[in-house]
C-alpha cells in the first residue's frame, strides 16, 4: 500500500509540473521585464531576485516599482500591495474546496505558490487536487519565475522585440484556452466569465484600483449567478 | 542591500503570503455553508472571464494587437487544441502581426 500510495503522488507531481509548462512560458517575458525594470528602478540584483524569491506575485511587484520610482513610502507600499492581494483570500479559499485533505504544514508551503494563473490553471482541472500536484504545479511556475527574473536583469535586456510584443499576449492565451473548453460545455461557465469581464471592464473604466476591480468583478459575478441556480432549482 | 529595501520585500511578502495561506490552512470546507461552497466553484470562471478583460485590450497601446492575440488563442481553444498550443499559436500569430505592423 506504501509503494502504490508513493506513486500515485509522484504522478500528481508529475501532472503538476505538465500543467505548469504554460505558465513557466507565460511567465518568461513578464519576469524578464520585471528584471529590467527592476535594474532600471535603482534596485540591486540580490534586491531584485530575493523580490521574486520571497513574494512571488507579478502584479505586486510591478506596482512596487512604479511606486518605489516615485519616491512613495515603505508603509504606503506596503499597504497597497496588501489590497492588491485580496484576492489571493478568494482564490485561496476557492481551491481549498478542491484541494484533498492534508497537513495544514503541506497546504501552508503549497499556499506560498496560489498566484491567478497556478490558480485558475488548477481550479478548472477536473477531479480532486493531489498536494503532490499543487507542489508540482507551483515548483514549475515560481523556478519560471525567479530564474527569469535574475536572467532579465543580468542581460539587461529583453527579448527581441517583434518576440516581445507577440509574447505579452502568452498569460491572457492560457486564460483564455482554460476558459473555452468548459465555456463550450456549459452555459453557466460563459455567463459567469462574461458577467465578471463586463463587471471589471466597468469598475476599470470607473477608476477602481485593480485590486479592488477583479475581486468585485469575481466576487459579484459569482454570487450573481449562484443565486440564478438557487431560484431556479427552488421553482 | 539597503536596510529599508530589505524592509520593504520582507513586508511585501508577509502581506502577500497571509491572504494565500488563511483559507488553505484554517478554513474547513464541512463548515461552510452550502450557498457560500456554491460561489467558492464560480469563483475560478468568474476571474478567468475578469482575468481576461479588459486587461487584454491593453497589453499595447494599439488596441489590435490585444484583439488579433485574443482572436488567435479563442480560434486554437474553440477548436480544441491544447493549452500549451493556444499559447504558441496566439504568441506566434501576434509576433508576426508585430513584425508587420509596428
């Protein structure tokens, strides 16, 4: 029983690391990017790679440079990155109904990896999610990560820029291929994404931060049609 | 490295880290109630379809760009291709637009 439980959870790792390759990809030119920038903002290469190593969030990091670059304070950074995650509670306690049961020790490492694309790439996988795949989903795309962010800043440079340009649509391509298979199959899937592209598309228009924009969105949407099914099924 | 830089990333990642491990860790899934399950499961559509819009129209300032990548990776994912092939196909396809029309 030792041995067949051992291999089941290698080959979660296994499926985990496959379904991160789309990620470590998507990554590349946004952690090359955050590297220049980030050499260009003043900071040193240590600063820069213990960034990417210790915090892990791309959205974060790009509003801390823009904020350092402008002189802003390390509470008031610090504060607005804080509102920037919000949503990582929501994600987090989404795939915690999906996730099976283990240590919370497991869960808490593997937590450390939950970012909008390990998020959305395990979340619309079907069945249960084996730590061992969490664990080999997020390894891939936090190695993708980090590794890219020291190669930008010590290359000082991006990718060429016809690749440059045609590469900043990767991370949107894999939202959007995660998004049309089950959208083909299911009404409820289109409606949900629909309500909350139209949601965020207003609240950026209005100026919300976009923190405060995708979680309302999300949020709003989800309950939204929730309360549909609900209603429908009480008729 | 400068004591308040080193500051800072240590307090960029507390807040970070906290909002991704609460729920894993101490949140129990038997106790929540159902309607509150209900819309934890719509949560990962319903950001997908946020995730996307509007932030893809903006990835350059000519419009198109993020409407020819979208338009590629939608095709290749309608037609049922693979997610790593969405990704090469919309890439491929914006990077040869880029070379023609930038």
């Amino acid at each position: 029983m030792q041995a067949i439980s051992v291999t089941k959870s290698e080959s979660g790792f296994t499926d985990g690391l496959k379904a991160g390759i789309s990620i470590a990809i998507g990554y590349m030119p946004v952690a090359l990017t955050f590297g220049l920038l980030a050499r260009t903002t003043g900071l040193t290469l240590y600063e820069a790679v213990l960034m990417s190593v210790l915090v892990f969030a791309g959205a974060a990091q790009y509003i801390t440079l823009s904020l350092l670059a402008i002189g802003t304070g390390a509470f008031e950074i610090i504060f607005t990155i804080f509102i920037v995650n919000i949503r990582h509670l929501l994600m987090s306690a989404s795939i915690n109904e999906k996730v099976m049961d283990d240590s919370p020790w497991k869960k808490a490492i593997y937590a450390f990896g939950i970012t909008d694309e390990t998020f959305t790439v395990s979340a619309t996988k079907q069945g249960e999610l084996t730590t061992g795949y969490m664990y080999g989903l997020c390894l891939i795309s936090y190695s993708s990560w980090v590794a890219f962010t020291g190669g930008g800043y010590i290359v000082g440079a991006s990718l060429p820029s016809v690749i440059q340009q045609g590469m900043s649509v990767a991370l949107y391509a894999m939202f959007i291929g995660l998004l049309i298979p089950s959208a083909k199959k299911s009404r409820k899937v289109l409606f949900l994404a629909g309500v909350a592209a139209l949601l965020n598309s207003l609240f950026t228009w209005a100026h919300f931060s976009t923190g405060w924009a995708i979680v309302l969105a999300t949020l709003l949407s989800s309950i939204l049609v929730e309360w549909i099914v609900g209603m429908k099924s009480n008729e | 490295m400068s004591s308040t830089m080193l500051m800072i990333i240590l307090g960029l990642a507390i807040v970070t880290y906290i909002p991704r491990m609460i729920p894993l860790v101490f949140f129990k899934s038997e106790k929540i109630p159902a309607s509150v399950q209900g819309v934890l499961k719509n949560v990962p559509f319903a950001i997908l379809g946020a995730l996307i819009f509007p932030g893809v129209l903006t990835i350059s300032d000519n419009i198109m760009f993020g409407i020819v990548g979208a338009g590629a990776a939608f095709l290749a994912a309608y037609l049922g291709a693979n997610l790593i092939i969405v990704v090469m196909v919309s890439v491929s396809v914006l990077s040869t637009y880029a070379y023609f029309f930038s």
